[in-house]
C-alpha cells in the first residue's frame, strides 16, 4: 500500500509548473506580460487607464491638426482677398493719372467692380468641413482633451468690408478717389490683423500638438513598461521551467520504474 502511494504521487506532474508554461508562452506570443487580470489585475486595470489616456492625446491633436486646417483656410482667404485689394489700390491710382479721360476711368471702374464682386464671393466661399468661416462673427472651438481648447475666431467679413465703404468705391471722380484710398487702408490694416490673429492661433494649436504627442510619448513609455514582455527574462523563465519540468518527468519515468519493480518482487 506504501508502495502504491509512492507510485500514485509520482504519476502526476505539478500543475503549477505546466500552468507557467502556458502563461509564459502567452507572453512571450503576445508580447504582453499582462495578457488578462489573472495576470495582474492591479497591472491591468492600470493599463487599460493609460490606454484610455493615450486614445485621448491621439484624439486631441487630431482635433489640433483639423483646427490648423481651419486657421489655414481662413488665413489663405484673407491672403486672397488681400491681394484683390491691393490690385484695387493699384487701379485707384491709375485712375488718378490726369492723362486719362472719363472712359478710361470708367473703364477702371469696371475693374474695380469686377474684384469687390471677386471678394465677395472668395468670402462665400471660404468653408471646412462645410463650416463657412468669414460669415459670422463668432468662435469656432477647438477641444485639445479633457477642459483644454483654443477658440478660432470668426469674423463676418464681408459686414466688415462693406463697413469701410469697400464696396462703394468710386474712381471715377476725385472725391471718390480720395475717399478710396481711406478706404482701402482701412481694409488692408483689417486683413492684416486677421491674419495676424490667425497666425498667433496656429502658432497656439502647433505648441499644443506638440505638448500632446510629447504627453502621449511619454505616457505610452510608461504603459510599455508595464505591459509590454521582458523577452530576456521570459526566455529565461521558460528555460527554466522547462528544465522543471523535464526533471518531473524523469523522476516519475524513474518512480514508475522502481513501483514496478517492486511490485515485480511482491509478485
């Protein structure tokens, strides 16, 4: 009876040994040292939340990159219309050469027409997204994560333009002419700042995306650390359990031995 315990123990191997294989094939498989929270529940849970975090940042300068379109767009806008208005002033002068004759201003004034026509329609259709970006004063958000946003703003341009007479513009007398250029300064300083404007939030939105991908680089180190395999330590630990194992089996080969054997003897 002593003899058939001994030999029913060393039938089995411990499973403990065999569980570990498993567990380290897995990491070493998947990369991951935390696989499920049998591996590590602290570990997991601590995981999942970082990983939440880096979602985040990604979804944030993603936002970020959208708003530096928006910016961009309404910036090359005023660019455009910047340039209408300069073509504006260079007629205006034209049109103050004494050489020229009533038709020929008149004919300037066509132009002059023709590109605050031009620029109102530039206005129209400056959009992103379908958003339409110069046709009402207001804000556009732009939400970096968690409270963090930078507010684009949004002017209704073509309100402002007409404000300053641009629309009415006159070259065909000297009074017009004269009332032009005031007019013309006064949009030109106006297309200025905005660019200006949007150019300092451009500037804002590229530093915040930076921050972000600094932030998510950093975070998605420290996950790393604590999900990723150490594959020189798991090799390891698998060489070692292997080793274990092999000398359960050939104790048991050997146990099994020895039992019949013995029992050969009894016989």
């Amino acid at each position: 009876m002593q003899i058939n315990g001994i030999g029913h123990q060393a039938n089995h191997i411990n499973p403990s040994s065999s569980n570990k294989a498993e567990s380290l094939m897995e990491k070493l498989a998947s990369g991951k040292k935390v696989n499920s929270a049998a591996d590590d529940a602290a570990g997991l849970a601590i995981i999942n939340r970082l990983s939440a975090e880096l979602d985040g940042y990604l979804r944030g300068a993603q936002n970020g990159y959208d708003g530096v379109s928006v910016a961009q767009t309404a910036e090359g806008t005023y660019s455009e219309i910047g340039d209408s208005v300069a073509r504006i002033e260079e007629l205006t002068a034209q049109a103050g050469n004494g050489a020229l004759n009533s038709q020929d201003r008149q004919a300037i004034q066509t132009q002059i027409d023709g590109l605050t026509e031009h620029i109102g329609e530039t206005v129209s259709n400056a959009s992103f997204g379908g958003v339409k970006l110069l046709e009402s004063a207001g804000s556009i958000g732009i939400t970096l994560g968690g409270s963090s946003s930078i507010d684009i703003q949004t002017k209704d341009a073509n309100a402002d333009l007409d404000g300053f007479g641009l629309n009415s513009i006159d070259v065909t007398s000297a009074a017009g002419r004269a009332a032009a250029q005031t007019t013309l300064e006064s949009a030109s300083e106006y297309i200025n700042t905005s660019r200006a404007e949007l150019g300092a939030t451009q500037n804002r939105l590229d530093s915040s995306i930076r921050n972000l991908h600094t932030q998510h680089e950093n975070v998605s180190a420290a996950r790393s650390r604590r999900q990723d395999t150490d594959f020189a330590q798991a090799s390891s630990e698998r060489a070692r359990n292997d080793i274990l194992q092999q000398a359960q089996i050939s104790i048991q080969a050997q146990s099994n031995l020895n039992r019949g054997q013995a029992l050969n003897l009894l016989g």
